[in-house]
C-alpha cells in the first residue's frame, strides 16, 4: 500500500521525527512505500519565531492557537495542504498517518478537515492521542478512520494489512476503530522485547532541510522510565534496546548520511545498564567517531570512571533532571534523588569534560520562598559545572499522572494544564511565573545560560 505520514506543525525543525520514522520503517520493512511530509522544515522565514520553545504554550492552547497562531499560519498551511493533495493523487495513496502531540493537534484538525473529502483511510496516533485515548467523536462521525494508542511499530503494519484486505472487523491490539457503528476500543499491548523495533537510517529522506544542516539525527537507545515522579506521565516500564541495534543503526546512519551526532531522546539515559556499557565498549572498539548526548537521572554511583567510559564513546552533553535545590521539594515530588548527588553527578561531568544542562521545575506544590531560593541556591552554588540550564515555564499539570490522579494529596484545587493553583492560595500561576521570571534574571546576572529567552508576548 502507498502511505504517506505527516508531521504536522508545531514541532522541531531541527532534525526529522524519530516517531514518525519509526513508523515508517516498521511499513516499510512489511513491504510498503512510504512518503513522510514535514510542515515543520521550509518554514517561511517570517514565520520562523514561531517555531521556538518560548511559542509551545500558545501551539498547545486552543484560544492562544486560534487567536495567535492560526491567523499567521494560514497560508502557509494552505499551501503546504495543496502540495499534500497532489502527493495524494499522484503517487496514489491509500492511506495517510498523522501524528498528533499537544503542540501539533490544533494544526492536525485543519488538515484532516481538508483531506477528508478524498478516498483515503485517515489514522492518527502520537502522545496526545494516547494520553487522552479519546477522539470517539471523530471516529464515529468517519472524520478519522482509525486512532492508534501508545507504540504503532506493531500494530500499524497489522492495521495496514486489515484494510489492504478490505477487512473492517478486525481486532488490533492499541487501535481503536468502528464496527457496525460502535467504537471498538482495543487496549494496547506494551513491546517488551525492542528487538522487534526497525532501525530507523531516513533512507529516502533529504536532511538537508533540517536546521542541523546535516550535523545530527535523533536516536532512541530505551523507552519508558524508572523513577516514578509525581509530575510525570512517563513511569515505569523502562525497557533497553539491544547493543548491536543500537551500535548497527548509528552505523548506517553514518554511512547513508555522513551524520556522526545523535541527540538521544531517552527520557532517561541508564550509563550502568549492561546494554549502555556494551553499546559503549562496541563504539570504542570500533575505533568510529560518534557523538551523542541524552537525558540523565541523578544518582548515586555516577562516578568518574562510567563517565570516562561514555565520554571515550563520543558523549559530548548529558541533561539531569535536577528540578529543585531542595530536598524538601525533591520528597515531594518522589523524585528519590538527593540534592548532593546532584552536585556530585554535576562535579564529575566537569572533571571528564561531559557539558551538563539541568531541568528546573519551578512551582511543584509545597514549594514556597525558602524552596525556591534553595533552587537560586543549588544554581549559584554549582554554576561552574553547568553548562546551562533548563528553565521551562513553571509546573503543568498533564493527565496520567499523580497529581492530577490524587490532587487533594497536594492541595491542589484545579486538576489540569498551566492555570492549576493550590487551595492555600500561595501557589498561583502568577506566582509561578513571576518566580520563573525572577530565576531567569538571577541566571543572566550569573552568566548562566538558559532556556528558554523567548518571550511568548512576542509572538503576536
């Protein structure tokens, strides 16, 4: 079958989609041709401030998206929709894939509504689909012909060949669908085993048009999480990809591409799994130049000598999910970190030459004045092992995880998104983002670098 998968604005323009990528190779390895359109390089120019990080909270809120964004888009989208219609017709497509993220699914419905009208199977899939596992209306009304929840490699290619067979009644696990007018909601089914994931080389695809210019790509070593942190929705479930994937995947991207650099998009890089430290001894054995860098939790035992090992691998830059400078903050959070093991991770990065960046949460419940200037604190006090740091733009609450579960556990008396505040009334959204202003100025008096320096009310 002749698909072709979109990756709808907003996301990067700095290097291509690694899920959509995923889910290409997975077709393509079952036979099938695959075309990948990205809204989000070929960006006019006077439309680039809006693709950065500062812009994402107006992407990801309807009023600030239809009030902000649409009016500026518009053509734009238009334009690009045109071309995706004649791609449709003439490399005779039957079936079309969207990825859908909070930032992208304002933009995703506007597409949809313009390429309903021709004779193709519509899928949508991506966080914001499995986060809410909802879309029953768009279903039902035939707007979409298919929602696919959490990891596709698996169930998309099944999916594929259901209707390659003109089969609607069928049962796929993670793939929600009609038959005989009801929803069939099938619960997904998690990939214990990675090695059955596609290595993903962007054979096909020009990278030139990415901002990194060539210079790097997206890799996944692992997915999933183990810590399990109140504010977050990914927990539990950390599975590791087998070194010889890992280690033959990056080879072929280094052949096919001359690409060396991968920016690793583990929420959680694992430097003492035995997978890491093989993948790690293979790079060094080999004696090819790779570089790469990831996300790293705090812990205990990173000592100098794991980080060596990384560092002679071709890590360049690890990012710790530090979040607060107190440990009263950190308790609440059940980060199950110390504030000292954060400095020692940090100091031993230096020592070896690894550039550190630091996650700062501002606002998590509990946090008050003292809280917070601990955190200025931490930052001040450790600033010449932090090569930046990681601002955000105060706590959202998103659904799936324990705040919004149990928020009478945390005084908290509206359960979702930026405007959430506690029943105390001292944490507020104002207050919040009066103390992410504050930090920000405390971190350009100190030199520090951080993220990010773009202002929404600029986007206008």
């Amino acid at each position: 079958m002749n698909i072709l998968l979109i990756s709808p604005p907003m996301w990067t323009d700095r290097v291509p989609s690694l899920g959509i990528n995923s889910i290409a190779h997975s077709l393509m390895d079952n036979g099938h041709n695959v075309s990948i359109f990205d809204f989000n390089v070929k960006i006019p120019h006077h439309l680039t401030k809006l693709w950065y990080n500062g812009s994402l909270p107006f992407w990801a809120s309807i009023d600030q998206y239809e009030s902000i964004i649409f009016p500026q888009i518009k053509d734009y989208l238009n334009l690009e929709i045109d071309n995706i219609i004649k791609i449709i017709k003439e490399k005779d497509i039957k079936c079309v894939g969207i990825s859908i993220l909070c930032t992208t699914m304002f933009s995703a419905t506007f597409i949809i509504q313009r390429i309903r009208h021709l004779d193709v199977k519509i899928m949508i899939g991506g966080r914001e689909v499995s986060r809410n596992n909802s879309r029953d209306n768009d279903l039902l009304m035939g707007i979409i012909d298919a929602a696919v929840i959490n990891e596709g490699e698996v169930s998309v290619p099944k999916l594929i060949k259901e209707w390659e067979c003109g089969n609607e009644d069928f049962v796929i696990p993670g793939v929600n669908h009609v038959v005989n007018g009801v929803i069939r909601k099938t619960p997904p089914e998690l990939i214990k085993d990675l090695s059955v994931l596609p290595i993903i080389d962007f054979r096909g695809q020009d990278l030139s048009y990415y901002k990194t210019k060539q210079d790097a790509v997206s890799l996944q070593m692992s997915r999933g999480c183990y810590g399990n942190c109140h504010f977050c929705s990914e927990t539990g479930d950390y599975r590791h990809r087998k070194a010889e994937s890992i280690f033959e995947e990056m080879k072929r991207i280094s052949e096919l591409h001359d690409i060396n650099k991968f920016v690793c998009v583990d929420s959680v890089l694992f430097p003492k799994h035995r997978e890491m430290k093989k993948l790690m001894k293979l790079i060094i054995e080999s004696g090819k130049t790779f570089l790469f860098e990831g996300n790293c939790r705090i812990v205990p035992r990173l000592n100098v000598e794991d980080l060596l090992e990384m560092k002679k691998a071709g890590c360049y830059s690890l990012t710790f999910g530090v979040e607060s400078g107190s440990q009263k903050v950190l308790d609440l959070m059940n980060k199950k970190t110390k504030v000292e093991w954060a400095e020692n991770n940090l100091k031993n990065c230096k020592i070896v030459g690894i550039e550190t960046a630091v996650n700062i949460l501002v606002g998590f419940p509990g946090e008050d004045e003292k809280e917070f200037q601990e955190t200025i604190d931490f930052l001040l006090k450790n600033k010449d092992n932090i090569s930046r740091v990681n601002v955000g733009y105060g706590l959202t609450i998103t659904k799936d995880t324990e705040l919004y579960r149990n928020p009478q556990k945390f005084n908290i008396i509206s359960k979702i998104g930026r405007d959430w505040e506690t029943g105390d009334g001292k944490n507020t959204k104002e207050v919040r983002i009066e103390r992410v202003l504050r930090l920000k100025e405390v971190l350009e008096s100190a030199g520090l670098e951080y993220n990010p320096k773009i202002e929404t009310t600029k986007l206008a």
